[in-house]
C-alpha cells in the first residue's frame, strides 16, 4: 500500500483507496496511520482525507531510539 500514500496528491484512484480505508477505519473506530509520508502535498490529502496519524521523511528522519528516551 506503500504506492497509494505516495501517490495521492497525483493519482485518483489511489487516493480514493486512502480514502476508502480512512472511512472503513472510521467506522470501526479504528485509527489509521499513513506511512511513508514524504510531501507537503501527501500531508495536505492526509489531512483533507481524515487520516488520524502520519509518519515518514517529510515529517521526521529516523533517529535512533537512544536519543527519543527521556
């Protein structure tokens, strides 16, 4: 599902699949995240979609987990 994310802000039918899956979430009361957020513009359809979280380049770089503790 890598392809849908990265494509939503230029590709129709994957970001009806997003958008698809967020609704089905929603109905379950299930959260969604979308992986491998790596644009302004994947984010603004994030948002615009519903999707609860969000995580890749464009957000943060991954970072060794001794620098996230306390």
């Amino acid at each position: 599902m890598v392809s849908s994310i990265t494509q939503i802000a230029t590709d129709a039918v994957d970001r009806s699949m997003v958008e698809a899956i967020s609704k089905v979430g929603r109905a379950l009361g299930i959260a969604t995240v979308a992986e491998w957020v790596e644009s302004e513009a994947v984010l603004d359809e994030l948002k615009r979609i519903g999707v609860d979280y969000a995580q890749g380049y464009h957000l943060a770089r991954p970072m060794p987990l001794a620098q996230l503790e306390g």
